[in-house]
C-alpha cells in the first residue's frame, strides 16, 4: 500500500460521483420506464398479464432504486471507515487530509447543484419525486460528506492513537 495515501480524496471524489451517477440514473430511468410503461399499456397487442407484469415493475421500481441508493450509501460508508485502518499512513496526513477535504466539499456541492438541476426540470421532476431517500441525501449531499468525513476522521484518529 505504499504510495497510495494521496488517494483518499480520489477515493471520496469517487463516491461522490458513483452516488450522483445512480441518483442520476435512477431519475432518468424511471423517466424512461414511465414511457415505455405508457405505450405498452396503450398497446392492444400485449396481453393483460403482460401489461400487469409490466405496471407492477413500473411501481416497484422506484422503492427498489431508492433502498439501493441508501444500501450503497451505508456500504461505501462502512467500506471507506473501514479502509482506513488498512492505509498506512503518516499523523501528519492526518492534517493533510483534512485540508485536502475542502476539494471534496467543492466537488460535492457542485454535484448536488448538478443534481438540483435536473431534478427541477420539468420532465423529470415528477419521476425524482418518486425517490423520497435519493432526493433527501442529494439535497443534503454537503451535510453527509460531511457526516461521513467526521466519522473518517474518528476513525484516523483512533487509528493515530493505537
């Protein structure tokens, strides 16, 4: 592991952009589900049980994507805290870190504002109204990085300490 301490904040930046990216495809699939929903409803070729079939994906969708969201919020969450304990790493990146941080504070509030964005256009702001948790967390995307940050930085400091 040797060289790759610099790598934290490439590492933050990262989930930063996987969690905008989902939020992202989920508002744009959902979108794009609701149409192709909309014509096989109005489609007289398709069976009734096909038209059922789709239109219980179609409600489900939504409430799967949003759980998935959450999971991997957590997931990347436990995973960073935990790598941390595996990084060699000097007490003086420790500070280092916390400086450089301001980068992913930046990359994060222009991530939100790019999620903002395309959630209040008008096409799509009926499907990312379907995504309770996605809407919350980008709305609050600066509040949990740093949520998350604290928590890191907890567990750099116990690392430091033992």
């Amino acid at each position: 592991m040797r060289n790759k301490r610099g790598n934290a904040i490439i590492d933050g930046i990262t989930i930063l952009i996987i969690l905008v990216l989902f939020a992202i495809l989920a508002i744009v699939g959902h979108n794009f589900f609701s149409d192709i929903n909309t014509d096989i409803q109005n489609d007289d070729d398709i069976s009734a049980d096909g038209k059922e079939i789709s239109n219980n994906l179609f409600v489900k969708f939504p409430e799967l994507m949003d759980g998935l969201f959450l999971m991997a919020l957590v997931l990347l969450t436990v995973v960073t805290i935990a790598l941390v304990f595996v990084i060699d790493s000097h007490p003086l990146f420790f500070i280092v870190s916390i400086l450089l941080l301001i980068g992913v504070f930046i990359v994060g509030i222009l991530l939100a504002n790019v999620y903002d964005d395309l959630a209040s256009d008008e096409e799509l702001s009926n499907s990312a109204n379907q995504y309770p948790n996605i809407s919350w967390v980008m709305t609050h995307l600066v509040e949990v990085i740093i949520a998350i940050t604290f928590m890191v930085s907890i567990a750099l400091f116990i690392k430091l300490r033992a």
